[in-house]
C-alpha cells in the first residue's frame, strides 16, 4: 500500500503550504496528499495557459481552469473539491502577504476554513499537558512547549518564533509576532510560566550548548531552532501518548483555549486581541463552538430536550 503523503519543502512549490496545512491547521498526511494532487493539476494547467506571476491571474483566467475540470469528466463533487483546494491555496498566499487578494473565493468557498474546529475538553487538555516527562531535557521542553501553547493560544509559529526576550516572566507576558508581523502582548498562567522558568534555567542551556547563538526558547535535540513541523510532532506524540482521540493539534490547543475563554466568560473582543485576529468574524466561530456544546449538553440532560418528551 502506498504510504501517505508528507511533504518536503523542496519537491514542489506548494511545499510550504503544504507545511502549513499539517502544522498549523492538523490536516491529516491523507488529506494533504489530495490537496497536493488537486494543486499539481492546477500548476499543471497553468504552466501552459497562464505563467507569469500568480498575483496576475483573476477571474477571468481562472474560468480556463474550471472548464479544464468541466470538460474533464470529473464530477461536480470533485470539481468542487478542487476549486475549494485553489482557494484556500490563495488564502494561505495573502495570508503570507504574497498576494493581496483571493480572487479564487469568487469561484467557490473552501470548507476547510469555515468547519467548525476541533476542541478538547479541559480534561483532555490537562491529559496532554501531564504527557511529557518530568525527569527528561526533552520532557521539560514538550511540558513547556505544550503550556505554552495552551496558555497563550498563539499559532505554532508564533511560538516557535518566541525568544527568551519576549517573555516577561515575571509579569507572565509573552510578545507574539503574528500575521504581517504584527505584535501582541499575550497572558500566561502560572503553569505555564512554571514550566518555562525549568525548562529556560535547566534545559535549554544545555541543549543549546554546542550552538549558543541559537535565538528561539525552544529547540531541538541538537540546540538548533525547533520548527513549526516538530512542534506538530511533539503534540502528536503526547496526544497519542495521553490517549486522546480524533487529529489533535497545534491549532486544537489554540482553539482549546478560545472556546474555554469564552464557556468561562470571557469578553469576545479580549478573546479576538488575544488570539491576533484582525476582524471579530472570526473569533466569533468560537461562540458557535460553544454553542454547538451547549445544545449536546441540554439534549443530554433536559427533561423536555427527548424525542418521546416532546411527543407525549
């Protein structure tokens, strides 16, 4: 059986997307091999009817590409799914500032950013967080790391971009350069703090030993900068290991943090500068989270919530 996909930055030029994609969003090594397939195709069709720069394609150009797909014989399901891959490919470039407009959104709405995330309950989280070893340098690294996550909310590679001056620890602050290199001042709690405050005094010295002039507060085994991707393995490994179901995540710890915000009380515009969003719009999906909770718990429990309540 062929193994699934896992990409390398090098092979093709959507590579780093693709690393996006498994990093920051949890897509399975499955589904990236369909997007992978889906924008191989694209490129394919572009090399001989559109080169030139990707910020010069629009509408128009793009409508060459949906009769390619149309005249086919593919269906219009798999039709769908492949315009859905072209937008959130887009989306990812002006998420990345090299385009300044997803003109592919005209052709068809990618549901991979509009479902609703996954989110692990606080029992599930403490599980995760209690995974790595206490008596290990890499234990204590993945312990902080994983509090870290949590604690802030902040994307991987905000926090795999985090250096030591970024953290008041004192004050329990962290500086996270997110989106457009915009800054924001994020709280931490006094776990979290804990774990870094070992880790940065025990560990980290020690790893970074034969590099010193390694600038990030996590690293790797060999003291170089830990990775958006190794951070990914490092939540894979103690998810697995705490025996959670379902493709945890970084991105499940940041949405793990804004719906237990919001179910505590918190201020959804405290929760959208929290988590560096520039519109509310999407800070307000969490609420739906929450409210998609709400309704399992009031179909468990209320009296009159029963099919056979509301027949008798």
């Amino acid at each position: 059986m062929k193994p699934p996909y896992r990409p390398g930055r090098s092979q093709d030029p959507v590579g780093p997307f693709l690393h996006y994609l498994m990093a920051e969003c949890g897509v399975s090594p499955h589904t990236l091999a369909a997007y992978r397939s889906d924008l191989m195709r694209f490129l394919g069709w572009r090399r001989d009817h559109a080169q030139g720069p990707v910020a010069d394609l629009d509408v128009a150009t793009l409508r060459g590409y949906v009769d390619l797909l149309v005249t086919s014989g593919l269906a219009p399901s798999s039709v769908a799914r492949h315009l859905a891959s072209l937008s959130t490919f887009f989306r990812y470039l002006v998420l990345e500032g090299k385009l300044t407009d997803n003109v592919a959104k005209l052709l068809t709405a990618p549901a991979v950013w509009d479902r609703l995330p996954v989110v692990l309950g606080p029992a599930a989280v403490d599980r995760l967080l209690s995974s790595p070893a206490a008596d290990t340098r890499l234990g204590r690294r993945d312990r902080a790391a994983l509090e870290t996550l949590y604690a802030t909310g902040c994307r991987a590679s905000e926090v795999v971009g985090l250096r030591p001056g970024d953290l008041d620890l004192e004050g329990g602050l962290a500086r996270c350069i997110g989106k457009g290199n915009k800054e924001r001042w994020v709280p931490m709690g006094s776990r979290a703090r804990e774990a870094l405050v070992t880790y940065l005094r025990t560990d980290r010295p020690a790893l970074t030993a034969r590099h010193p002039d390694t600038a990030t507060v996590f690293v790797t085994r060999a003291g170089r900068p830990l990775s958006r991707v190794g951070l990914w393995r490092i939540v894979k490994q103690h998810a697995a290991a705490a025996g959670l179901q379902g493709d945890v995540s970084p991105h499940t710890l940041r949405h793990s943090f804004a719906t237990h915000l919001l179910a505590g009380g918190a201020d959804l515009r405290a929760v959208q500068e929290m988590l560096g969003h520039a519109s509310i719009a999407t800070t307000q999906i969490y609420t739906r989270v929450e409210l998609s909770r709400l309704r399992q718990v009031h179909a468990r429990f209320h009296p009159r919530s029963a099919p056979e309540a509301a027949s008798s």
